[in-house]
C-alpha cells in the first residue's frame, strides 16, 4: 500500500477559488475562474499544513507534536503558467485565506513536493507526505510521515537551522535535538528579555 491521498474540504477549495476569482491569484478574473477550476485542482490539488511551535518543542513532544494547521492550495495567476498559490485555514465553522505567495515561492514548494513524492509515492513504509513549519527555525520543510514515527523524514525548503540544509534528507528523529536545542535557547533569550523590561505579563520559559 502506498501513500494515501487526501482532498481538502470543500470550504477549503471555495475559498481558495474565492480568492482567485477576486483577482487576488496575480490579478486572476473572477471571469475566468471556471475556466481555471481544472488548473486550480489537478492532480496534486492542495497539501496538509502542519505546524510544530517552539513551545512543543521545548516540552520534547517532537514528532507527535505538529498541529493540524490547513491546507496549502496551488493554483494559475494571470499569466499563462504563472503558478501562486495560498494557505488556507479553519476559523470557527469558515475557512479564510492564512497566507498567499507568488510565483517564485511556489514553483519552489511544488518541485520539492514533487520530487518527494516521485520517490516514496510506492513505499509502503511511508504513510503520506505533507507540509510542515516549525517557525522560526524551518520556514517550511516536506515532511514524510512514516507508518511507523521513527520512520518520519523531513526535507527542509526554507531553514535557518545549521544541520537542516535545504534540499537534504534527514531523519525526523535525528534533527529533533537540534531544533529541541535551539528552541530552548531562543525561550531563554526571550525569557531574559522580558525580565530585563521588567514585563509581569506571561514569560516562555525554557524549562519543560
């Protein structure tokens, strides 16, 4: 058995569609947006957007902690092969537009899902592959989930992290500590920043 493949909900299409059709996809028509339906969903139509933030991190919940955040949709602009694409996400029972980004940054996330996927799309060890943030360390990385989690792999597209190159391979639970480390550092330095301005409010603390 090989990768499973999801849709997203339709509330999660009509409103990427919605934000095409108001011109928002790189001046698309509202005109056009039938005409572009087809391009919108092809084949590889959206992907689950997970997110793993520095307070799980902190706490060691590592692979088992990235939230459910919503879907990344891909679609045509104005021009003739010019591809955006947006982050789409659940508010109360309505799904409204998170994030959206041109051109470059989507050609970007598109040839890295798609070499991932021409390379696990029949392993049986492999569950599915989606998106993943683990902000601010990894902008965004491929995430191949494994049907077992010592098997998850991550594939960095946007990192600052030393040891997180993009475009390499790297075993989830390898790169675990060096995130876990530098999350931990980053809560302290906001720890100590808050109690240099003398803030009361709620601190961040770097102890789990």
């Amino acid at each position: 058995m090989g990768l499973s493949t999801k849709s997203p909900p339709r509330q999660s299409k009509r409103a990427f569609l919605e934000w095409l059709s108001r011109g928002r996809g790189d001046g698309a028509r509202k005109r056009n947006s039938k005409a572009r339906d087809s391009k919108v969903h092809s084949a590889r139509k959206a992907e689950k957007l997970f997110v793993l933030s520095m307070h799980d991190l902190v706490r060691g919940r590592g692979a088992k902690g990235p939230k459910f955040l919503g879907w990344r949709h891909f679609g045509i602009g104005r021009k003739a092969g010019h591809r955006v694409s947006a982050d789409i996400v659940a508010s109360g029972k309505d799904r409204i537009l998170a994030r959206m980004y041109g051109h470059k940054s989507t050609v970007s996330v598109a040839r890295a899902l798609r070499a991932v996927r021409r390379k696990y799309m029949r392993s049986r060890r492999y569950r599915d592959i989606c998106l993943l943030r683990i902000p601010p360390l990894v902008g965004l990385a491929v995430w191949i989930r494994g049907r077992k989690t010592k098997d998850d792999l991550i594939v960095p597209i946007e990192s600052c992290l030393r040891g997180a190159k993009r475009g390499a391979l790297k075993r989830f639970a390898d790169l675990l500590p060096m995130l876990q480390a530098s999350a931990k550092v980053l809560a302290e330095q906001s720890f100590r920043l808050h109690a240099r301005l003398g803030n009361r409010g709620p601190r961040f603390s770097a102890k789990p």
